[in-house]
C-alpha cells in the first residue's frame, strides 16, 4: 500500500524529539522482523504510546498498523491522519470487523500493533489482557513480539494534566523475543504466557529507569510495588 502520510509523520515526530532532547532508549529492536507479518504486543500507560510504540519498530525500517478505537478516526485532526497512516479502527460493537481487517494486514506483510489491555493502566503495571492478539498471531501464521513502555505516562496519561514538552525525558522501550503461537495452542494458556512476557519487559524497564521521583508530589508516576502513589492494580478503576 502507498504510504503518502506515515513518513512526514515520522520525520516530525523525530525532529521533535530531538528538539525535546528526549533520552529514548530501545533494546531488542532486531526482534521485530524486517519483512513479513507480525503482531506488536504492547502494556499501555499513555496517550502516546502509539507512537512510541511504532518508534521501536524504526530499527527494523517497519511501519506498524495500530489497532486503535472508532473514536479517534472521528476526530476531525486524528482522523485522516490515522487512515492515510492505515491504521485500523476498532468498533467494541462489531469487534469482527476490525478482527479481518487485522488479519488482512497480517496476511499481507504488514506489522500490526496491539494494546492488549485494551485500555490504559492507572496502576503502570500490565492489567489482564485480551486473547485477541494471540488469537491474530495464530490464525495468520505470524510471530507475536512482546513490547514494554516506561515513562511515556510522564508526558500525558489518563487523569493527569498533560506535560508534551517536558526536555530530557527519558523513554524507554523493550521489545521481547518473538512468541510463535499455532492455531492448535490454548488461547487462555497464550495470553497468560504473553501477560508474563510482557510483565517482565516493564519490570526490567523500570528498574533499569534513570530517573526517580523527585518528592511525595512526583511520584504519582511510579507503580506502588516500588513506593510510588499509582493505585495497587486491584484499586485501578476502569474510565
């Protein structure tokens, strides 16, 4: 497919982390494969993690098709942006749809990403998440990559104020060894399996994070298990 809207949007993204100094780091990038069909896993804790998440991919040369709500492709700036992007709505009411739009995309060589837990984290931890990935990855023959965010949520999360400019930030992605599930494998044994993945990525992530909290105000960003105020995972209220 052309892709007349996906590079411009990629050279400003960098030019404007540059500008921002952000200290992005990614490891593991060689996982995602230089041609072919795959599924990109990702915990999700931001707004922004769409694009960081493609940023990962950028080692590989790969655009990543996210799965994303009906809402956004509404919206009358993100919306043609995300469709000349081709990335793929997502509508909670006819779930099928965006299911075989997915796995055309896969079957024709494209890298599609998912946000598993389907909504964001408040706790920063990986929640339950869905099948539908593992499910994607088996029907189309394709390998499942596990992927891990850390400090996106510090730039624009759900209900806190949104901070796009901080300088210095550091960002920190992890992409896992491929998972290559077969259509005869358990689902539920599947997801179970990619939740440990991807749980292990964001603990490494987060315990190799240079930045810590700079007072009992700054630490909202920091999951409680290491001292911080984020809700416990059973406390997180879905919005």
């Amino acid at each position: 497919m052309a892709d007349r809207v996906y590079p411009p949007v990629i050279v400003l993204a960098k030019t404007l982390f540059r500008a921002l100094d952000l200290r992005i780091t990614v490891e593991g990038g060689e996982h995602i494969p230089r041609e072919g069909g795959a599924v990109l896993a990702i915990n999700h804790i931001s707004y922004l993690d769409f694009i960081f998440g493609g940023f990962g991919a950028q080692p590989s040369k790969r655009l990543v098709r996210f799965m994303a709500k009906q809402e956004i492709f509404a919206n009358k700036i993100a919306g043609p942006l995300m469709r000349g992007m081709h990335h793929i709505p997502v509508d909670r009411e006819a779930g099928i749809g965006s299911y075989k739009a997915a796995l055309a995309a896969l079957k024709a060589g494209e890298v599609v990403g998912v946000f598993p837990e389907a909504t964001i984290s408040p706790s920063f931890t990986v929640k339950e998440i869905k099948s539908g990935a593992a499910r994607m990855a088996a029907a189309a023959g394709v390998p499942l990559i596990p992927m891990a965010l850390w400090g996106t949520q510090r730039m624009w999360t759900k209900g806190r104020p949104r901070k796009l400019f901080q300088r210095h930030l550091p960002i920190s992605i992890i992409v896992g060894e491929p998972m290559h599930p077969g259509r005869r494998d358990n689902q539920d044994e599947l997801a179970a399996e990619l939740h440990k993945r991807m749980s292990a990525l964001l603990d490494r992530a987060q315990r190799d994070y240079p930045d810590k909290p700079k007072g009992p105000d700054d630490s909202w960003w920091l999951p409680a298990h290491l001292g911080g105020t984020a809700p416990e995972p059973t406390l997180a209220t879905e919005p």
